[in-house]
C-alpha cells in the first residue's frame, strides 16, 4: 500500500519533540492565548518573511477575517482562480462580497493573468491569488494589475508554505496572505488552525481585532468582531513541526524532480511546469492524463492512493451556479477529467516511488 498522505509515520518520526511540547502546554495550562501562540506567531512571520503573523481557527477563517480587515465597499467584485478549493471562493462571499472566477494557467495552473485582466470592471477591488499546488503566482504581474487597476492583493497560501517567488516567501508580498495548516498541508497542525500575515501594521491590528471580539484588551470591544483562535496546543506542535518544514518541503521538491525525469517521455501525460523564477513545494503533485480515469483505477488497484485537486472546478459547483459562469470558456472548467495527483510526501521511501513510476509506465505500454 503506497499512502497519499502518512501522519501517523510522520509523528513517529518526531514524536519525543511533539510529547515535550503537548505536555508543557498541558502543564501551564496555557491553552489559549499565552506564551506558545505568541511564539509560532514570531517564528512563523519570521520564516514567511512578513512583519506581521495573526494566528487564527483555520485556513478559511483566515481568509475572511482577511478580506473583511481590508474594507472594501460592501458587494465588491473580488476575482477567484476558478481551478481552487471552495474557502478561496467562499471567504469573498461571506465578507459580503461578490465573487468572479477567471481562469488559470495551463503551465503552473496558478491564476491566469490574461482571464484575470478580462475580468475586471468598475466594481473590481481584489483578487484573490492562489499559490495553487505548492507553485507561487507570477506575483510581479498582479502587482502591476493591481497598481494600474487600484486592487487589493490577497495571497491564499494554504498550499504554499515556504514556497519562494524570485527568492522570496509568498505570503507578504501582496496586501495579505493567509495560511491554513490543516493537518495535511506541508506545515500541519493536530487539528484546525490558520494564519494570517501581512506587512502592513493597521491590517494585521484589525485582523487581530476581528479575530478576537473586535477587541484588543479584555471588555474593551471597538467593534463587533468573531472569535476565530489558533489555539496554545496547535501552535506548540506546529513551533516543533516548523522546525522540520524545510527539510520536508525538500524531500517534496526531490520526489517531483524525480517524477519529472521519469515519467517525461510517457506522451500520454502532461507533467507539471516549473517557472525560473518559482519554488514549487509542490503540496500536490498534479500531473493531466488522457485516460485519467482508467489509469487512476489501475494504480489504485496496484494500492496506490492517488487525489484529484479538483474534481469540479468552481464555477461548475453546485454553490455556484447562480453565477452563471458554468460554460465559461474556462481550461479549468475542461480539464478537471484530466487531472491526478500522485503521491508526495516525507512518508514515502525510493522504492515506494520506483514502483509509482514503473507503475505510471506498465499502464502506458
Ligand atoms: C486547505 C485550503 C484552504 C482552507 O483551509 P482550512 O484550514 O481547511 O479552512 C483554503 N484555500 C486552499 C487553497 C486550501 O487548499
């Protein structure tokens, strides 16, 4: 059995470090607020190259605790890469905006910066970037959008802790990214959790307001805000975890290096393209198939467990349909048939991924 995702070999792994930390937080009792939260908040804002980190409940929390700190007019056009989970999509909506797909790119499947610029209009006032799979968006473009069109830039990094554009962490180099470390992201936590991260000092002092009953001091509430928390036991073992992030993320990068070379000369699939300027931490590994479904079940057979990041794009989900954007001349609205994520992760040994790839082969003869 070749797993898609191990958690349990994962914790074995460092399991000495994660028992310290959950015992020292069951010691003090500290299990909201207190000295281990404060702590992920600094070394994670650190890691992702941010001023500021503002831990949250969730990667969804994050998100629409982000779009509503940037108080844009209400029912705002805010633009969503169509190929993304549903929280990229949902967050717009529930901050009380409006949400507009565009398409994506069929080389690194993050935004599409020719469908983003076709859908703007008047009431566009941001767009939300996804570092879809691990690869970074073509950040210096939408900032150039963003500056000519007067838009606010809102990173989803769900799938792209520690990935670089141009050298540099994603997360920060728009207006605000947010982070969900649910426990199968590369930086997962034992439960829900998320972050948001920002440079900007008044963003990350309202995300941290809105997080917490609109308030900065115990009673003392400016507004009405919600209560969306990264909890003390969550951002313990993600301070241990975040420790072995790089050394994870660099197994990941070698494992699609090693895909990469051998499964370039199957004409059949379409592997994923790495731009110069990116580090992919590659959270999926999506390769398109011809005859998707027909490989996936023979692998599948074998016992290998595979995912498809996404079955349905967005626009052709049922929570969408009033939008009317179903036959939009979208490439992620066709080729979600195609597409299959193999396994990739620090769980799996040289010999679980030969046999992936002999696999992969032996369909294709
Ligand atoms: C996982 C994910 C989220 C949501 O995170 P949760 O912590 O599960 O709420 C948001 N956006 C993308 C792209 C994701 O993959």
């Amino acid at each position: 059995m070749i797993k898609f995702l191990d958690l349990t070999k994962q914790y074995k792994s460092i399991q000495n470090e994660i028992d310290e930390a959950i015992k020292a937080v069951l010691a003090e009792s500290a299990f909201i607020g207190g000295k281990y939260v404060k702590q992920f908040e600094e070394e994670f804002s650190a890691y992702q190259e941010a001023k500021y980190c503002v831990g949250v409940g969730n990667g969804t929390d994050a998100l629409e605790i982000a779009i509503e700190a940037l108080e844009l007019p209400k029912e705002s056009e805010i633009i969503v890469p169509a190929n993304s989970f549903i929280a990229s999509s949902e967050a717009v909506t529930r901050a009380g905006h409006k949400v507009i797909f565009c398409d994506c790119d069929l080389r690194n499947y993050t935004i599409s910066i020719d469908s983003l610029k076709s859908k703007i209009s008047k009431k566009t006032r941001a767009v939300v970037c996804v570092h879809l799979y691990g690869h970074p968006c073509d950040m210096d473009k939408l900032i150039a959008i963003a500056e000519e069109y007067n838009l606010k830039i809102i990173e989803d990094c769900a799938q792209a802790h520690g990935a670089e554009y141009k050298g540099r962490r994603v997360g920060a180099i728009g207006d605000i990214g947010t982070f969900s470390f649910y426990p199968g992201k590369n930086l997962g936590a034992y439960g829900d959790a998320g972050a948001i991260v920002t440079n900007d000092d008044l963003l990350a002092k309202k995300c941290r307001m809105i997080a917490n009953h609109g308030r900065i001091e115990k009673y003392n509430h400016e507004f009405e805000g919600r209560n969306s928390r990264l909890d003390g036991l969550q951002a313990a073992v993600l301070s241990v975890k975040l420790k072995h992030l790089d050394e994870w993320n660099n197994k990941r990068i070698a494992i699609a290096d090693f895909y990469i070379k051998n499964i370039s000369n199957v004409p059949e699939i379409i592997l994923p393209k790495k731009e110069e300027w990116a580090k992919n931490v590659y959270h999926i590994f999506a390769i398109r198939a011809k005859r998707r479904d027909e490989l996936k079940k023979f692998l599948e057979g074998l016992g290998i467990q595979l995912g498809i990041h996404y079955p349905i794009s967005l626009p052709k989900l049922k929570a969408y349909a009033y939008l009317g954007q179903t036959n939009d001349d979208f490439i992620a609205n066709t080729f979600s048939s195609e597409l299959l994520s193999l396994p990739i992760g620090d769980h799996l040994s040289e010999n679980d991924l030969d046999f992936v790839v002999k696999a992969v082969k032996e369909f294709h003869k």
